[in-house]
C-alpha cells in the first residue's frame, strides 16, 4: 500500500481492496475472523462488540461506536429508529466520518451496508483500519504498509529461520510473531525450542501469549493459516499492527551527556591552527597544481562517445570535486586572519606561512585554475559540434558513394564490349540508341559525384579522423568517373561510324529510355532525400524541413502523371509488338530500367514519405521540449541572478552601515546568512535545470543572459562574501572583550574608518589609514622620523604588505596601543605576588599557584632560563614576562 495522503484512493481496486480475492471463501473467512476480533478489541471498551461482521453493523449503530473509540472524537447523534431510512441515515454519518479524515470511498454506499452485502463491509471494515491503525505507522521515513513491514524485518532481523518479506507466506511457520514477542518480552517465549517444522505448535504459542499477556485478542486461526497456501494479507497486517501498536509504546531511548572537554591553552591552540593551516594549504595548492594540467589539455578525441565522457568528468568536477575545494580555500581564509587575531590579543608575532603558502599565493595559484577552466567548457561543446557534424557528413558519404558504386558496377565492362564489331545492322542501330540512353543517365549522376568529392572536401576541411580512407574512396569514385567519361566517348565515337544502323531504331525504345532515366534517377534521389539523415537545433530550422518536405509531397501528382505517361510508352511498344507481330530478342535495348522496377521504386517513394512525416513530427516535439527547458531554465535564471547580485550589494552596504552592540550586528549577520543559506535550494533546482538542457545537448538560450556558470559563480562570492564578514565581527568581539574596549570607542573607531574608506571597500589605502590616524590624534610629521613611526604601525597592521589596512587590523593597532601600559602593570604585579621577598620564580611555586596546564606550559619555557643567583630553571621578573607573553616591549 502506498503512503497515505488526503487524495488517496483506498479502494482503488488494483491497490487494497481487491474484490476478486474476497470472493475466495479462505481468505473471506480469515478477513471475517480477523476484521470481528479487530472491531471487538476496541467496542469492548464500552461495554459491547458484534458476532456477526455483516448483520451487526446494518443498523450503524456500533460502526459509529466503533469510529468514536478509535478515533477518540464525537460523531453526530445517531437515529435511533428501525426503519431503513435511519439506519441508511446512521451508515451515511459513519461514511462521511471516515471521508472527513481524507480517505476516498469508491464504490461503498450505505444502502449496501444496511442490506448486509459482506464484501463491502469487509472493504469498508479494511479502510478504516488502514486509515486508523496502520497508516500513522512510521519507521525510517517510511509509513503505512512499507512501514510495518520495515519495522517486523528490523526487530527479526537478529533471529534465525525469520525471513519477512511479504503479509502472507512469511508469517506461515509461525516463527515471525514468536519472535517479535520475544524481541521485547524474551520471557514470555523460549525461542530456542521452537522448531521451523511445526508451524501449528509455533503459531498457537504465539497466539495464546499475546493474547494472555499482551491484551492483543485471537484474530487468527492457526489451522487457516496453515491450511492455505497464501494467508490473507490484510488479516495478517491487521493483526500485526496490534503487536506494533502494542510494543511502540514501551520503547524509550536512553540519552547520554557528553562531557565537555577541558580547552587547550591559548599558545597550544594557536600551534594547532597553524599546522592545520600548512597542511590545508599544501593539499588546496597541490590540487590546483594536479588540475591545471587537465583544464588545459586540449588534445580532442576522434568519437562523440569519447568527447561526451570529457564533457561528464568536467561537469563532474564542477558538481562535485570543485565545490568542497571552495570551502577549503574559504575556511583556509577565516583560519588564517583568526590566527592572527588570536596572535595579536597574546602580543604574539604575526605568522608567516612557510614560503610560497601565503594568502596571496593561495589566490594567484587559484586565478590561474579559474583561467584555465573559462574556455575548457566551451572547448568541449564546439568539439562535440564538430564531431557531431563529421558524423552527420561522413554518413551522407557513405550513402551516396555506396548508391554511386551501386550505379557504376558493370558499367566499365558494357563500355568496353567490342560487340558492335560482329553485330548486324539492326543490332549496331539498336546499341547506339542504347548508348545515348546510356549518355543521358551518365549526365543524370555528374551531381552525385560532384556531391561526393565536396563532402569528402568538407570533411577534410574539418579534420576527419578517417579522412584517409574517405579521400581514397573518394578518389576511386572520381578516377573511375573520368574513365567511364572516356570510355563513353570512345564507344560513341565508334557507333557513330555506324549511322545507316540508326534509321530503323524503334522511336518508343528511345522515348521510354529518355523518359524513364530522369524519371528513375528522381525517384532515386526522392528515396536518397526522404532517408537522408537532418540535426537541428531550433524549431526554426524543423519548420524549415517540413516546409521543404510538404513542397515534395505537392509534386507528387505530377510525377504520378509522369509515371503512367512511361508505363504507357511500354504499353504501347506492347501493343505494336502484338500488332505487327515484331520479334524482339531480349529486354528494352536503350535502358535497364523495367516498368516493373519503376513501380517498385514509386512504391518505395510512397512508403517513405509517411516515415519522413512521422520522423519531422518527433524532432518538431523534440524541439518544442527543447525550447521549454531553455525558457524553465530562463526563468529561474532570471530571477536568481538579480537576486545575487541584490544580495552582494546589500552585503557590501551593511559591512558600512552596521549599527548596535558588535553581539547585535553578529546576531543580525548570522540571520542574515541563514536567509542566504535557506536560498539554496532554488540553486540547486536551477542546477537539476541546467542538467536537463546539457542532457538535451542544448548549446544556447535566446531567453536569458545569465548561465550556470555565472549562477554558480556569484553564489560562491556571497557565501565567501557573508562568511568574511561574520568573521570580521567575531575578531572584533574578540578583541574588544582582550582589551577592554567599550562599545562606544568600538563606534568612535568604526566611524573614523567609514570616514576616511571614500570607495567603501571595507579597507583603507597606507594614505587613507595616515589621515584617518592623524585625526585620532596621532603625531605623524611629513618627514623622515614621521615616516619611520608610520611605517613601523604599517608593518603592525599589514604585515603581509597586502597595501591595505582591514577594520579588523585597525582595531587590534588602535586596542594595543591603549593597553600596553595596562599589561605591564599587570605583569609585575602577578610576578611580585608569585615571588614574595625573592626576586625570583621556582617551578613549584608555579605549581602551587597556577592551575596544573597553564603552570606545565610556563614551566616548559623556564628550561632556557637560569635564576639570578644561579638557580636552576628559576625565572626573574624579564624571564617571567617573556616566557608568559613572548618577547614584546614589557
């Protein structure tokens, strides 16, 4: 049965309720047991229940009762009248009931509940058991059927000789309900003993402890079961659905708290974070540098197949192997300039990747990848045009140099019969004519050769990979074509010598030669037309076809007329025959071609051009689905590019504009990237669009200007964009909670930097930053000491001479300068409590004093470090400061 939902069909006859099944008296009698011990398990709840299924609800009555019980809701008063009218009016109130929870009752009416008609009560006693006690049934994202048969095959799954596939034979040996049973009461059941064999004693057990411990009545017999070759699948399920129901409820999930583990000192963790970020850094360049390779390779393949596998890794590798490496190279950023918040907040250097590993490294290896991927795509789609044109190309050909070798066979031999030399007079008349029929039909075929060499031109032009093979052939055809031309002119020449022979030639002979010849070569031609192969790519292109097509069909008539006007040039030469009792020795001397042959091949003509009809009528669908994935995917497109590029520029907007406490900007940011993130999957259903048009081998679309490519793209810039940018926030809450910064100095400081940002880029230029620090108040003079001091605070914050000053970088200069003072006081203060009258440190005192992973840390550093009065690993007040803070100015 298929998952319910409010338009589900209950009693599609093929689904549930198969009413040919409820005419077997085995399986009726199994839903009537089933279904009466089912209904009797809930009315007994009030005190009642029914004997008979199909009598005991004609009146509604208990079938309302029944709805309230298991539903748990009121139903409309009842009649209680004995008339047919109330029980009609009872049934109907129950029906509607059940139609009001969104089931749909076919075929079920009250009239036929009321008469007692039992297969409709049984189907209607099915649906609400299904609607009621096995539809809710969920396991695994699966529900209904599919779900408690999931949940059977998951609690036996552990016991042998259990095998639960299905509601009707798996069940026969009576092992599946023992062990679901002992799954969850093991002791009520010794599975151990029981025996495959003997599925009575099995089924029997499992009936009686259900029933005795479980509350779960008797609805099945074990003689049924086992005396029928399928048990009925609905009573089995139904019964089933009472263990479900029985044992779901007693399940409860046991939880465990995880302990926090205790954070790594501040210097440990920053080591950590600089590993990680040399290891991600080399693996991120080291893929660029395996990849390059492969983006600009070039070398193209000979076949469609091979070219359409490239096409598929590339698409592969933008779906799937590029879009993590975008998260590597972002969370390589954000690692990076958290490191170095960290690093400044403990007065620490600023780190220096190993060389070559720098941020900027990072980006140009990362530009030169993008370089090398913009034309791949391209590449790979004109090359799949080409071949597919070389295909297209090579195949017209074949059948026009195969028609052609067809045409030219023997004919190289009848032009070089000496057969004129012994002939008499009448037979030297009749071979000229035949050579001027001959002559006619050989000027018939110079286009098919002239065809023929340009194709073989065009597909050397286009660089064939079998050109060679084409070109010989090619060049077979040709310089067998200018021997038959002169070996033709040779044998006129010869008849020619002849001309008395041509004054009893037979006029109708020539007349049906000259006429059949063009005649046959059209049809010929028509039949190359109608099966010669045609690719289009617009619906433009197809109407062109169709309209070449109908223009073909309306010279039909004439050409009809043309081929009983030949026929009747051979009726007529029959009837002269007939007449004058002429003997003719042989077929028409002038042609090869038989009326017998011309209708044969007007037949073919005729039976072509209802395939060609039917073969432009699938492309001109084709091209109509065609068209409908470039406009759905246009639609989307052009809606999801605006929308990126509205939301970059509303990023770039709040970065300058941001008001409140730095927790409330974090807060407005992050809900701001959520509703960024809850975007995707629009992207994601373009993407599925996208794979659709590529699948379809659809290579442009008039409706939009956007691509996927420019999606994709714009996509990863605001993602990386709002990621920055939370991170910017996160270093300045840092900060500021280090140093001790107030909010308002936090404002006083973003205002100066907006100030002087004049390109609201989000940084300051070293001369933008000179000003902004003058107005702070900050002593710079314009000469070389004032240039020495602001190089110095350059070298502070841009120390990867990037040529900018972040606002990040801005506040950890302005914090350090306010609180370099304040942390030297602090020192001293913490040294002279630790040392007492001493002016020195031992490693106990450390111990005793300091928490156990903060004094190991100092102690680990005491190893360079000798007391004053000679005192192994004894720090002095300098030690101390540095072995805490590094070296610095305290």
């Amino acid at each position: 049965m298929e998952q319910y939902d409010g338009e589900h069909d209950y009693m599609v006859p093929e689904d549930d309720w198969d009413r040919d099944l409820l005419l077997d008296p085995a399986w009726e009698k199994q839903q009537r047991k089933t279904f009466t011990a089912w209904c009797n398990s809930h009315l007994r709840k009030t005190g009642t229940q029914i004997e008979n299924i199909e009598e005991d609800f004609r009146d509604g009555l208990k079938l309302m009762l029944l709805l309230e019980v298991i539903s748990g809701e009121r139903l409309a008063k009842p009649e209680r009248g004995k008339m047919r009218v109330h029980k009609i009016s009872n049934v109907n109130k129950a029906l509607n009931f059940i139609a009001s929870k969104g089931v749909k009752l076919v075929s079920i009416g009250a009239e036929e509940i009321v008469d007692g008609n039992a297969k409709m009560t049984l189907g209607m006693i099915w649906t609400i058991i299904l609607r009621f006690a096995i539809q809710d049934i969920s396991v695994e994202e699966t529900s209904a059927k599919e779900g408690l048969l999931l949940w059977c095959q998951r609690k036996t799954a552990p016991y042998k000789n259990v095998n639960i596939q299905n509601f009707h034979i798996s069940w026969k040996d009576g092992l599946g309900f023992c062990a679901l049973i002992h799954r969850h009461r093991p002791e009520l059941i010794d599975y151990g003993k029981l025996r495959k064999d003997d599925p009575m004693t099995n089924l029997n057990t499992a009936f009686d402890v259900a029933e005795k411990y479980l509350d779960i009545p008797k609805m099945l017999d074990a003689e049924d079961i086992v005396g029928t070759a399928r048990p009925d699948e609905k009573a089995i399920m139904t019964y089933v659905s009472s263990f479900y129901h029985a044992f779901s409820g007693a399940q409860k999930a046991e939880t465990a708290a995880n302990r926090i583990c205790k954070v790594l000192a501040v210097n440990q963790e920053n080591e950590q974070l600089m590993e990680d970020y040399e290891r991600l850094a080399s693996d991120l360049l080291e893929w660029i540098r395996r990849t390059i390779p492969w983006l600009e390779n070039r070398l193209p393949e000979n076949t469609m197949q091979a070219m359409q596998q490239k096409l598929e890794d590339f698409r592969d590798y933008r779906r799937l192997h590029k879009p993590p490496k975008v998260q590597e190279k972002c969370q390589l950023e954000i690692n990076f300039n958290t490191l170095q918040t960290k690093l400044r907040l403990s007065n620490r250097p600023a780190f220096m990747p190993s060389e070559g590993k720098m941020v900027s490294d990072i980006n140009n290896a990362w530009g030169n990848l993008e370089g090398a991927e913009k034309g791949y795509e391209e590449w790979l789609l004109n090359e799949i045009r080409r071949l597919e044109r070389l295909d297209h190309l090579a195949e017209k050909f074949r059948q026009k140099a195969a028609i052609h070798e067809a045409w030219t066979e023997g004919k190289e031999e009848m032009l070089q019969k000496k057969d004129y030399e012994t002939a008499s007079l009448s037979e030297i008349k009749a071979l000229l004519k035949k050579h001027e029929a001959f002559e006619s039909d050989l000027a018939a075929h110079q286009d098919r050769v002239e065809q023929i060499a340009a194709i073989a031109q065009e597909l050397n032009e286009l660089d064939y990979y079998d050109s060679p093979s084409v070109n010989a052939r090619c060049q077979k055809i040709c310089d067998q074509w200018d021997g038959l031309g002169g070996m033709t002119q040779k044998r006129s020449e010869a008849l020619q010598r002849t001309e008395k022979l041509l004054e009893t030639i037979d006029q109708l002979y020539l007349e049906f030669a000259k006429r059949a010849a063009p005649f046959n070569n059209w049809m010929e031609g028509a039949m190359e037309d109608l099966q010669d192969t045609f690719i289009v790519h617009t619906i433009e292109e197809i109407k062109g076809l169709s309209t070449a097509h109908e223009q073909f069909k309306a010279t039909l008539p004439d050409a009809d007329k043309e081929r009983l006007a030949i026929l009747g040039i051979q009726n007529e030469i029959a009837k002269i025959v007939q007449t004058y009792h002429v003997n003719i020795a042989g077929s028409n001397p002038y042609t090869t071609i038989t009326p017998q042959e011309i209708n044969a091949k007007w037949d073919k003509v005729k039976q072509l051009v209802p395939q060609r009809d039917q073969a432009l009528i699938e492309e001109h669908t084709k091209q109509q689905n065609n068209e409908r994935l470039r406009v759905q995917f246009a639609n989307q497109a052009n809606i999801i590019g605006p929308w990126i590029q509205t939301k970059m520029g509303e990023i770039g907007r709040i970065s300058i504009e941001m008001h409140g406490t730095l927790e409330d900007q974090l807060t407005n940011l992050r809900q701001y990237e959520k509703s960024i993130v809850n975007y995707k999957p629009k992207i994601d259903q373009l993407e599925g669009d996208h794979q659709l048009i590529q699948e379809a081998l659809i290579f442009d679309n008039k409706h939009t200007k956007y691509t996927m490519e420019h999606i994709r793209v714009g996509w990863e810039q605001l993602l990386t964009t709002i990621a920055r940018t939370i991170n910017e926030i996160e270093n300045q809450i840092l900060t500021r909670d280090a140093k001790g910064i107030s909010q308002e100095q936090l404002n006083e400081f973003r205002a100066s930097f907006n100030h002087f940002d004049r390109d609201h880029s989000g940084t300051l230029g070293a001369e933008e930053f000179k000003a902004c620090l003058i107005s702070l108040g900050f002593d710079i003079a314009n000469d070389a000491q004032g240039e020495n001091e602001f190089a110095r605070i350059m070298s502070i914050v841009d120390p990867n001479r990037m040529g900018s000053v972040t606002f990040q970088a801005f506040i950890d200069f302005m914090s350090r300068e306010t609180a370099d003072t304040d942390t030297a006081d602090q020192v001293m203060a913490s040294f002279k409590i630790l040392a007492g009258d001493k002016n020195y440190i031992l490693a106990d005192e450390l111990r005793r004093e300091l928490p156990p992973d903060q004094a190991d840390y100092c102690i680990a550093r005491m190893a360079p470090y000798t007391g004053p009065d000679g005192v192994p690993g004894a720090l002095d007040y300098m030690s101390f400061s540095t072995a805490l803070y590094g070296e610095s100015d305290l």
